[in-house]
C-alpha cells in the first residue's frame, strides 16, 4: 500500500483542490472576486487553502490510520517469525546511513510521525505546483492540468534512474527508509516552490488577460 501511494502522491494531491482557480475561471466567478480584492491576495489565498488542504487530507488520514495501527499492534510484544522483542530487531537493522535511522530506534512513532509529516508536505507542494501549472492550460481541458503534473514527477525519476541517481529520485525519498540525508528533499521541495512561483508570476499576475 505505501509503494502504492508514493507511485500515485504526485496525482492525488493533484486533485485536492488545485484546480480551484481553473474552475474560478472557467465559471466566471474570479471576475466577481477580483471586483472586491486584488488578484495577488485572491490567488495567494487559493494556494495557502491548497496546500493547507491537501497537508491536512494526507496527514490526518495516515495519522488516524497509524494510530490504529499502534493500538491494534502494541509496541511490546514479539516478532512472529523469530520470537524477538521488537527492540532488540530495530538494534540488530540499525544503519546510520538510513534516514533518521537513528530516531526509527529510539522512538518508531515518532520516525512514522516525521515520515507522515514530509509526505504531507510534499503533498502540498505538489498540489501547489500542480495549481501553478493549470495556468498553462486555461483553454484546455482539466485533464490536462493533471496530467503534466504528474508526467512531470513521473518522467524525472525515470531520468534520475536511468542516469544513476535513482536514490535522489522523488519516488526514492518519499520511501521514509532510504539512504541518505534530508537534502535531497529540500532540493526537491525547493523545485516544486520555485517552479509555482515562476509560473505563478509568468502566467498569474502578470497575465493581463485573467
């Protein structure tokens, strides 16, 4: 299931709300909005709703999800396969060249709640990014939108693994056990903000047609 929706994050968190400008436009419903404030705050509004929706659709669902995993399968007990208390196998697996390895030991919940708090985030950025992105395709039809976005994601990560650098690929860092630091997903979240800013500005403010 986690393989599952790491393979599919980039086109879920594209529909939680980011193509509430596409469908403001083609309703006529922004050129009421715009009569009462500024299209900087208007749009600036839609992307802190979108990302703050598409956070919270992710992160309270796999919160909840974690929480009944955790009183369904308490933290004392035994593995099943070998009979050893769930302490001694974290001991036994560490490896500091992991991501927060080191935390997964000394606190599993906590490493689980860091790993639904940047999935969540990257959700999104991604939903932001996706908004920005919809811009390019105001005469088009929605699909499109949802489409670029994820092909995007999708067909940098096949470059990042055909180059050799699978382990920088987006899909890599989203899996919370991965080699490595917390810089690559600084890197690609700083992508995703740069990328929306540019398109937000290009095709946004400045587009005197909207």
């Amino acid at each position: 299931l986690r393989s599952e929706l790491h393979h599919l994050l980039p086109l879920i968190s594209s529909l939680i709300y980011s193509d509430s400008f596409y469908q403001d436009y083609h309703n006529g419903i922004f050129k009421n909005i715009l009569t009462r404030t500024g299209k900087t705050n208007y749009m600036m509004a839609q992307i802190i709703v979108t990302f703050v929706s598409s956070f919270l659709v992710f992160f309270v669902t796999l919160f909840m999800n974690l929480m009944i995993v955790k009183v369904t399968f308490p933290s004392v007990g035994f593995e099943n396969n070998f009979g050893f208390p769930p302490y001694d196998i974290a001991v036994q697996n560490y490896d500091k060249s992991y991501f927060l390895d080191f935390v997964r030991v000394q606190n599993p919940f906590l490493y689980n709640v860091i790993a639904l708090f940047i999935l969540s985030v990257l959700a999104g950025l991604i939903s932001i990014f996706t908004y920005a992105i919809y811009f390019l395709f105001l005469e088009k039809n929605r699909i499109y939108g949802l489409f670029v976005s994820f092909l995007c994601c999708t067909v940098a990560d096949i470059a990042l693994g055909m180059l050799g650098h699978w382990d920088l690929s987006l899909l890599n860092q989203l899996n919370p056990f991965h080699k490595g630091n917390g810089l690559p997903l600084i890197v690609w979240g700083m992508i995703f903000i740069v990328i929306s800013i540019f398109l937000l500005i290009q095709k946004g403010i400045r587009n005197e047609f909207i």
